[in-house]
C-alpha cells in the first residue's frame, strides 16, 4: 500500500459519527464471496475490481481519520482457519504482517480470559504501523467496544488549554517492553509532528508508568501532571468513539495517528463468548 499527499483530520466522537462515510463501507454479500473464493485460491481473479475497491477505501480512510472500519467482510460462520488463511492474503495488499508477542504469533484470537474482559483497555498505541482486527464474535451481552481518539485532535485541545502540558508530552519518554514482540525499549514522545506533517503518538498508559521500576528514568512531577492531563482529556465523552464491532467487520488502524482502547464487556461462555482475530502489520507508510 502506498501513499501520497496526506490530507488529515482530526476528530471527535461527533465528526465520525456524522461523517461515517469518511471511515466506514461494507460488502454486499455477493462481493464478500467473491472476495473469499479468491482469498481461499490465494488468486485474484473475479474478485479483482473488490479488492481494487477495498484497497482504495482502507488507504483513504488511514490517510484522512486514520482508521477503516469494513463492514460484512467474512462469514463468521466458516472456520478459524479458513478466516486466518483468508485474511492473510487479502493483508498482503496492505502491507507485511509481523510477530505481535514473544512467542512469534502471526495472529491471535482475542478472548475473555479469566475475567479480564471486565475490565478496561485503556488507551494506547502498539508497536507496529497496522494493527488490524477481524470480529468473529462480539460480546452478546454489550460492552466489548473498540475506543478510538483522534492524535491531533487530542494534541490541539491540549494545545489550547496546557501549552505546558504539550510541550511535556513533546519530550522523550522511556517504555520499557521487555519480553514483548517488537522493540524492547522505545523512547519516544507521546505527541509529535511526523515528517508528512500529521500529528503522531505513541502511547502505552501502563507502560510508562512502570517502566521507572524496571529500571528506566524516574517519572518527575511535571510528568506525572502531564499524565494525567492527557488520560483526562482521552476520557471527555466527547473525544474517543466507541465503535462495536458485528460478526464478520475488519478494522484497521494506523498506530501513529489514533490511540485506541477496549470498553469492559460480561462474557458469555461457549461459543457466543467474544472472540477477536488480532493481527499486527507494518508498512511502508507511518
């Protein structure tokens, strides 16, 4: 995938509700089938003008907002392996998919694991270019919600209240990752202009906060400050979108440009419990 000029928007909940065609398509099911019996021959060949389509909408919607949501990609009816393999061939058009733990692991399945579903997500960027969710199963019981800010939008509202707060925010911060998939230690700011011009972030909320006792620099009370101004303004109603995922959406999402989360869901056991295909991608385009 590639790109060109950037056009950027920075966002609230309200924008993307408005404006969802900025941000959100879906296949119709004859579209989605000849996609998948193109993907299951790992050939493009009917399903050639889709894909073409589909390449065009993801790389807007990560050039403008910074995400793209695909509505009735797959049949969450077809086996695991099948959606895997599938899945990993229409990624190809967007990018290299990249080991997202230590173990390796190309993809992962999501799930409610000993109850941490009920807790929140909170905000934060991971360390690839892409990350990439296929749902195959939401949380049937509500809650489970993908939460997503806007990096510029954030920037400019702390721009406007606490110059002295951006400024912090500006400079290098250490995370300390040890064990994980990716760089071990990143140290970078956590808002940032890229070289495109866009506003970037990176930004992992437990993280930082514990990298001190693993031997990184101490947090200093300016920082601690700037911590918190920044999770108090991700968590103004009016900032972050929750988006819920049905059975069968693709959502891709540029890490340098939006910060994202998960809202806590009640699980339900068995095969309505709430599964997520999780994928990590990296790109020629920050």
């Amino acid at each position: 995938m590639t790109d060109e000029a950037v056009t950027e928007i920075g966002w609230g909940s309200e924008d993307l509700t408005s404006r969802r065609e900025l941000w959100s398509m879906a296949l119709s099911d004859a579209d989605r089938r000849l996609l998948w019996t193109d993907a299951q021959a790992e050939r493009w060949d009917r399903a050639d003008q889709v894909r073409k389509a589909l390449g065009a909408f993801v790389l807007a919607g990560t050039r403008s907002v910074g995400f793209a949501h695909v509505g009735n990609l797959m049949d969450p009816a077809a086996p695991d392996d099948r959606l895997v393999a599938g899945l990993s061939f229409v990624l190809r058009e967007f990018g290299r998919i990249v080991p997202q733990n230590a173990q390796g692991d190309l993809t992962q399945v999501l799930r409610d694991r000993d109850g941490d579903g009920a807790t929140e997500l909170g905000f934060h960027c991971d360390t690839c270019d892409l990350l990439v969710l296929l749902c195959l199963q939401p949380a049937v019981r509500g809650g489970g919600n993908t939460k997503l800010a806007s990096a510029r939008n954030v920037r400019d509202i702390i721009a406007r209240e606490r110059p002295d707060v951006l400024a912090t925010l500006g400079e290098e911060w250490t995370f300390d990752r040890s064990g994980r998939a990716g760089q071990q230690l990143v140290v970078s700011p956590i808002l940032f202009t890229q070289p495109d011009g866009t506003v970037g972030c990176y930004y992992q909320t437990r993280t930082v906060r514990s990298s001190p006792e693993r031997g990184g620099p101490p947090l200093s009370e300016r920082q601690w400050e700037a911590l918190g101004v920044l999770d108090e303004v991700l968590y103004r109603p009016e900032i972050a979108f929750g988006l819920r995922l049905a059975a069968g959406d693709l959502l891709i999402i540029r890490n340098s440009r939006v910060l994202h989360g998960r809202s806590p869901y009640e699980d339900e056991p068995g095969r309505q419990a709430r599964r997520v295909l999780r994928v990590w991608m990296n790109t020629e385009v920050r």
